[in-house]
C-alpha cells in the first residue's frame, strides 16, 4: 500500500481517543478516594481477589464512595498484593502499601479514607513528589529505573482499551499509515532495536528480510512462550499492557506486508491468554485490527495459538512447527523463517519485549531511543530477579547498568546479612558469574564476553550459602527434559552430563568426572543444532570456571560447602541449646525420625532422617537448636532410647 497523505486516518483515531479521553477525565476528575489494586498473577496469588473483595466490603460498611481500579504488575513483587491509593481530599499523594490483606484493607478504609490518618508505619513509599510528607517522594528504585516497556504498567487496567488509549494507546497509527513500510523499517533499523528474545539479533534487518521476500501471503508471530524457570516478563507485559504488544504487532505486520498475526502463548498463562485475547476483541471493536483499518485499505487479522508448554518451542523453527500441528522439533537453516517459515510463507517471529519496544519508538524517534543504553545495546532491558535479593520482581533498567547497581542499589542487596556469591543470568542457558563480574555493564555483548548471555531476562542471585554444582544441576536437569530429542548430542550428551553432575551431588564423584564435565559441554555446544543444546551446558561450564572449588569439595571431601546436596547433609540438635519439653521439631518431622532422649531432649535418627530440613524451619529462634553439617559424618550420634520413656508408652 503507497501512504497517502490525505487519508481519514486522524480523523477516525481522533473520535476513539475523545471518548478515550472523556472516560478517563469523569474517573480522574471524580473527588473520591481511588484504590488501585495488581490484579497480575503474581497479585491474585498473594491475594489480590481476597483484598479487593475485602476493600468492596468494607466500603460499603462505612458508607465511603471510592473507585476500585484492579491494574497489571508494576513490578514490585516482593509487596504484593499492592494498593495504591489516591485520596484526592486527604491533601497527600497517592500512597504505596505493601502486602494489602483483608484486614489491611479493612483497617485502611476506616482510618485512612474515613477518618484521614494514612498510617504511615504501613507505607512503603508515595508516586510522586509532595511537600505534605517529604520524606516519602518517589521510590529510589524507580528513580534508578527507565521504564519504557513497562511505562504504564501497574497504571492503567489491562482490560480496558480506552485506559490505554487515553495513556497515549495506538498513537502511532495514523502516522504509520502515512508512511511508506520502508520508512517504519528505516526508523526501527536507526533505532537499532535488537531482539529481546535473548539472540540479540537486529529487529530492523529481521523485517527488512522478509519485506524483500515476494508475494503477499507473509506472516508475523509473538513469541510469548516464555518457559525459564524464574522469568515471567512476557507473562506479566501481556497481564499488565497487552495493547502496547498489539500495537508493536501491526507495525511489524504493516512494514513487512503480512495481513496474518499470530501470538504464541503457552496455555499455562491463564490470565495472559484471556487478558490478550480480549485486548484483540477490543481493538478489532474499535476497528483497530481487522479490515480497513482507520480507512487506511490495510487488513490484519490477530488470533492466539495456546502454546502447550515445550521449552523448546521457544525456539522459532520449533515454534512454527508446533503451530503447524507437529511436534515441536527445530530444523535446519537456512532457509531461515523470514525466507521460508510458517506454512511455507516468509514470517517474522518478535519476542514480546521486543514488540512492546516498537510503539514508544514510533512515536518518540529513533534518535530519543538511541540516547537510551549504549550505542551497541539501545534501549532498555527487562529482568525478572528471583532468589537472594532483598526486593525480589520485575525491573526495566538502561542497557549498560552494572549487575552491582541492580543488584545492591535497585533490588536492596542480599538478605539477612549474607555475602553475595553469584548470578546465574540468561536462564538455564545462561552462565553463572562471581563478585567479580558485579561491576559488568548488562547489555548483550558484555555478558557474552563474561561468559553469560542477556537470554529472555530472567536473572537468580545466589548467597553464600548456595552450591553451584547443585544449581548446575538444577537447571541441566530442566533443559535435560526439555530437549526435543532430535540431536544426538542434546539428547544423550545432556543426560551424561546430568548423570556425572547427580554423582558428584552424592559424593560418588572422582577427578575424572571434571575434566568429562568439561569436555563432554563443549561437544554438546558443538554438535547440537538449535539454541537449547548449544547453551544447555552453560551453567556448568562457567560455574566449573569461576567456582572449581565447589567442585573438587565435593569430589575430593565429599563435604558440600554450601550444604544444599542432601546426600552430604546430616541434621541433628544441639542438646546444650535444645529445650526441655519443646516439642516443635517431633510435631513436623515427616517420618518421625526425631526422638526424645533420657533427659527430654531431642535427638535425630540419622537411619530415617530424609533431610527435608523441617525441624529447622520449626525450631524456636530463642533456642536455635537444629544444625546442618556437611559432610554427614560431623553429626554427633545420639543414640535413641531402647525403651520408651514411661509417659510415651
């Protein structure tokens, strides 16, 4: 289609944006209280439905007229469920409270919004600045964020269009439509936007790729099958923003001229299917997709594949063949997809992220996009951090941010006074980096310099009290299992490589098996086909780098250092700590291996023990009695009484 410049484009926009607009001010202008509650996964698993359920209630109860709004993530995992509340008259700002129960709701409606005391002891922190309470201001960590992604996430619901639209929502589609598919390429190729799927690879080139190819029946995928263990930013950009995906997925089918969209979700996102399909419902209402749209002659039609949870459907080749009604298996390129892929037709497959990035590239200039990051890595990237991290969830920072700054200063450091030890980056296709790589710009080439990779963004900080060869285990075992079987060397190579690693776990390893570790990795890097097999064995090949030492404990003392393999483990109690007639540790252990001995102290049969470390968990803090030693043999015998003592006959 050649851009013309007198075309209803604006025009029929403008009318969707004024309604857009007038809903937004009667819910902005209202003078009542607001209460915006995550209603993301992460939300409703902590309770989210209980809070908002409690909040209605409540309400009601005391006669306030306020508005419920349920948003997406904004990211803060570690407090959910959140409430922000906006209480126009109380002459404060919108207020942050963490970990909203029922009973916070209720204590907040009747202090807060009836009576105007904000309980400060229960606030996390405010959205904007206000002389009123100083001290609180913006959160540091979104002060050190640039959200460019995940802008209006955890601000607008999800499920209404016209939120989105009032935020500056489908902007950038009359001016596509004005312009000539060359020039949006030309924008995202000057904008340098790279893949966000973890392969890094030029978005720009990619659609110019299959621009060039003949014919008109091309295709355009999203790539939302996002399976690390750990990483959920796909899942949460499509729970919390799924317009802003939308919008980057007809400017990728208009520049490359395909009428055929497909997001590729897995089945396992519940709320990611139904928030997206209802996004596309939406739209297509508006006359956003489908025929004509905006009077532009350009059609696109969006439907949604349930993906059925293979890892390696991640995979673009494998990816397609899932849709096709095969199994998920990767082929040889080339050809590559853009030349030939779904059905036989050139198809363009962008990650989420990736699609996400692409209106706030329309609509500010690729030159605002380059100042963002650095000149190789434009733009931001998108992390979910898991484990030892005081502030654990989903983070948007500029390419080239050290690991130390994200880490320490945005996600609070490691807890309870532990020492950092690593970070495992990339998935389980990422590599396991020390203290010493903290100060790493993240952007795609210097974590592949350090032997890492920036992967889809999923990132696990470990203490010092972490092994690495169990976690090289960990996440050999989840790739091991999720190889699709073709290659030889992923398929049999991976199980050997599992096998030498479970051995070592339960001291039965000797120094041969580490120079197998590392030679049998490198073959499987080199004879697998797809990314999977080449970048399964990561983890053990950095973490045999950086941490041998892990290793050679095990083999050589058959001791675990981080005391998390449970074959060299024992657990047993500190009779001068433990505390007579404390039965905490006998009511949780599992299969009754803890006993009480002749002067009602407890002990642990090591015969039954299953190391489980319940007793732990369950032992008082005042007596702190429970130990874990490695190896098992440091656990002194208590010996179980050969009669029963007279009140437990």
């Amino acid at each position: 289609m050649s851009p013309a410049d007198h075309q209803p484009f604006q025009a029929g926009f403008d009318e969707i944006r004024k309604a857009a607009a007038t809903r937004q001010r009667a819910f902005a202008e209202a003078p009542v209280p607001r209460i915006h509650i995550g209603m993301a996964t992460c939300g409703i698993a902590s309770g989210a439905l209980e809070t908002k359920a409690a909040f209605e209630q409540a309400l009601a109860r005391h006669g306030i007229d306020a508005r419920i709004h349920t948003v997406g993530c904004i990211g803060h995992c570690y407090a959910e469920p959140f409430v922000i509340i906006d209480h126009p008259e109380s002459g404060f700002p919108p207020i942050f409270y963490p970990e909203v129960n029922a009973g916070k709701a209720n204590m907040l409606t009747k202090l807060f919004l009836a009576e105007g005391d904000p309980r400060f002891e229960h606030i996390l922190g405010a959205t904007e600045e206000n002389d009123m309470i100083p001290w609180i201001g913006e959160f540091s960590r979104f002060n050190q964020e640039k959200r460019v992604v995940m802008e209006k996430c955890g601000h607008i619901d999800p499920e209404d269009i016209y939120e989105y639209i009032a935020a500056g929502g489908y902007e950038t589609l009359p001016d596509m439509f004005r312009r000539s598919p060359k020039e949006i390429i030309q924008q995202i190729n000057d904008a340098g936007l790279r893949g966000r799927g973890g392969a890094g690879f030029a978005t720009g080139l990619k659609w110019e790729l299959a621009a060039d190819q003949p014919g008109d029946a091309k295709r355009v995928i999203c790539n939302a099958d996002e399976g690390d263990p750990g990483a959920y930013m796909d899942r949460t950009i499509l729970e919390s923003n799924p317009h802003q995906v939308l919008e980057g997925l007809i400017a990728c089918a208009y520049a490359v001229g395909a009428h055929k969209a497909i997001i590729y979700v897995r089945a396992e996102y519940p709320l990611a299917v139904r928030t997206i399909t209802k996004a596309i419902r939406q739209a297509s209402e508006l006359g956003l997709i489908g025929n004509d749209i905006l009077g532009s002659s350009f059609d696109l039609d969006i439907e949604v594949f349930h993906g059925s949870g293979a890892f390696v459907c991640g995979e673009e080749t494998a990816l397609i063949r899932s849709i096709e009604g095969f199994r998920g298996m990767p082929r040889h390129r080339p050809p590559y997809p853009v030349e030939r892929g779904l059905w036989g037709t050139p198809t363009v497959i962008n990650n989420v992220k990736t699609l996400a990035s692409v209106a706030p590239i329309l609509k500010n200039g690729a030159a605002w996009y380059r100042k963002i990051g650095t000149d190789n890595s434009p733009g931001t990237a998108i992390f979910s951090i898991v484990g030892d991290v005081v502030h654990p969830g989903l983070i948007e920072i500029p390419m080239g941010v050290s690991l130390r700054t994200l880490i320490f200063d945005i996600c609070g450091g490691i807890p309870n006074k532990k020492k950092f030890k690593a970070v495992q980056i990339g998935g389980p296709s990422g590599g396991c980096l020390p203290e010493e790589f903290l100060d790493t710009p993240i952007d795609f080439d210097s974590l592949t310099e350090a032997g890492a990779m920036m992967g889809s963004g999923g990132m696990v900080v470990m203490n010092e009290d972490t092994c690495t060869v169990d976690i090289s285990r960990y996440f050999l075992d989840f790739t091991q299992k999720e190889s699709c079987g073709k290659c030889t060397f992923c398929r049999i190579g991976t199980y050997h490589l599992l096998t030498i690693l479970e051995r070592i776990t339960e001291g039965k390893g000797s120094p041969a098996d580490l120079k197998n570790l590392a030679q049998l990795s490198q073959d499987i890097k080199n004879g697998s086909l797809c990314g999977l097999g080449k970048t399964a064995p990561n983890p053990v090949v950095t973490s045999l780098r950086y941490f041998k030492e892990d290793y050679e404990a095990h083999v050589s003392e058959k001791r675990c250092p981080g005391m998390m393999c449970r074959p060299l483990i024992a657990f047993y109690i500190d009779l001068e700590k433990c505390a007579r007639g404390c039965d905490a540790c006998v009511g949780c252990c599992p299969v009754e291996a803890v006993f009480t001995t002749r002067n009602r102290k407890k002990g642990i049969d090591q015969s039954l023990c299953v190391k489980c470390g319940e007793c732990m968990v369950a032992c008082p803090p005042e007596y702190d009695a429970v130990r874990k030693v490695s190896p098992p043999e440091l656990a002194p015998i208590i010996e179980r009484p050969a009669e029963p003592l007279k009140d437990e006959k």
